[in-house]
C-alpha cells in the first residue's frame, strides 16, 4: 500500500484521524422494546384491538392481556362467541372474534368483571 493513501472511514470506528470527544465515542444504547418497559405488568389492563392486516380485509377484534389459565380462556372465548353470533379462535393467549365488535366485546367483558380499555383506532 502506497503511504499516500490512509484510511478514513470504517463501518466499526467510524470517521478516523480526528479526535472526539469521550461523549460521541460511546455507542448509542439500544432501545428497549415498550414490551420491556412496563414495570408492572399487573397493573396493565385488559386491551381490546381491531385487526386487518394478513387477513384478506377482513375485520378482527384481538382480546389482549387476560391473566386467564387455557381452559378460562377457552370458556370465556365460547361464551362470547355465543353472544355474539360469531367465530373466533385463541390463539397466544389471545382472544380473537371474527368481525368488528369491540363496543359490544368491552360491555361483555364488564358483566364478566374483566376492566378493558379499546386499543388504537
């Protein structure tokens, strides 16, 4: 290699030869997922969400957040498709019913004493 040419730049380092200062050298920290971030996961209620994507246009409301074992999952998912008038599935240990009910959903699951909160829009 030729003593006229130096390098400058690496994808590791950075900009090579000039000085900075102790601050710029720290790499920034990763952010936290929001997942992590909750510091009581107790605290953190029930959320009802509506979902599109990945299934055709097709409309589904997602029960999120129920501290339930399988079978009350599985019990209370039969028994607010059969108010509904609707399919559904659980899936993760969610809930999902088929259709945009999320006004009714949020009252059922008052009756059952469950508090929930809507999510997004």
């Amino acid at each position: 290699m030729n003593n006229d040419r130096r390098l400058v730049y690496s994808s590791e380092d950075g900009q090579i030869g000039k000085a900075m200062p102790n601050t710029q050298k720290k790499r920034k920290k990763t952010n936290k997922s929001s997942a992590q971030a909750i510091k009581n996961p107790a605290k953190q209620g029930v959320r009802i969400r509506r979902e599109s994507k990945g299934r055709g246009g097709k409309n589904v409301c997602v029960i999120e957040g129920l501290s339930l074992n399988p079978l009350e999952l599985k019990t209370l998912h039969k028994k607010l498709k059969a108010q509904l008038g609707t399919g559904g599935a659980v899936k993760d240990a969610c809930i999902e019913i088929q259709g945009d009910h999320r006004q009714k959903l949020l009252m059922l699951l008052e009756n059952e004493g469950v508090k929930a909160k809507l999510s997004g829009g």
